[in-house]
C-alpha cells in the first residue's frame, strides 16, 4: 500500500483539499441515482486521511436516502468534491473524494470497481464490472 498526498479542487478553485490515498488499490463507481448522474469515481478514505484546505465556506452539502452520507459540492461551480458518512462496510466513518477532481491523477489509469448503491446493495461488496443501473 502507496499512501500519497494528491491535491484537490473543484472546477473554479473556490474550494481545495488534500487527501492521502493509495491509488493503487482500486477506485469505485457507484450506481445510485446520485453516482449514475454525476459520473462519480471515488477512493474511501478515513476521515483524518482527508484536509479541506480553504472553502467551507463554498461547500453546500446533499443528503437524500438512507442518510448515510452526505455529499459536499461547491456552490459556485457545481463540481461534487467529497462526501462525509458513516457505513459500517467501509469501516465506520468515512470521505469519498471525488478522484476526478484530484489534480495530479490521470483516472484513466485506475482500477475500477463497482458498488450496487442504488439497491443499498452495500453487503453485496464490489466487483469488476457494473452492476445494473435499473435492475428490480
């Protein structure tokens, strides 16, 4: 496991962090009806692991569901950063940064899994392909 330290923002720079992670081991998709919408490709780290930088004061969160997360977007540029949450499958409590918006890593060269969120499919884990969008 490679711990690195990659910077992060959203489009218009108003809000910037930094997240140790190991890209190395797989980053995720999600096919809840939030993930599905704004491509979402994430890596789950623990919440010391993450440092909002500047800009909370530009962040405004959304919760929907099960309330298990909430996901932080900047409200000037609309770019999704992070989210925050609780689920005992990843360990408790967690951030889920965006990797597209770290700004030294090419996503074109991760790993990708893929978790079931729009069944809350959480205990099914991850695979390598997608799960169905709108299977029953």
């Amino acid at each position: 496991m490679t711990m690195t330290k990659h910077p992060g923002s959203c489009h218009c720079g108003a809000v910037r962090y930094q997240v140790e992670v190991d890209l190395d081991a797989p980053v995720a998709r999600c096919n809840c009806t939030v993930c599905i919408r704004v491509a979402g490709t994430t890596q789950v780290v623990k919440p010391a692991a993450f440092t909002l930088l500047q800009g909370e004061a530009d962040l405004t969160a959304y919760e929907w569901g099960g309330r298990i997360g909430q996901r932080y977007f900047c409200k000037h540029c609309g770019v999704t950063c992070f989210g925050r949450g609780h689920l005992e499958v990843l360990g408790g409590d967690y951030v889920s940064v965006a990797v597209n918006t770290l700004e030294d890593v090419d996503v074109n060269t991760l790993k990708v899994v893929h978790w079931d969120g729009r069944h809350d499919n959480w205990t099914g884990g991850v695979r390598d392909t997608p799960w169905p969008i709108f299977a029953a």
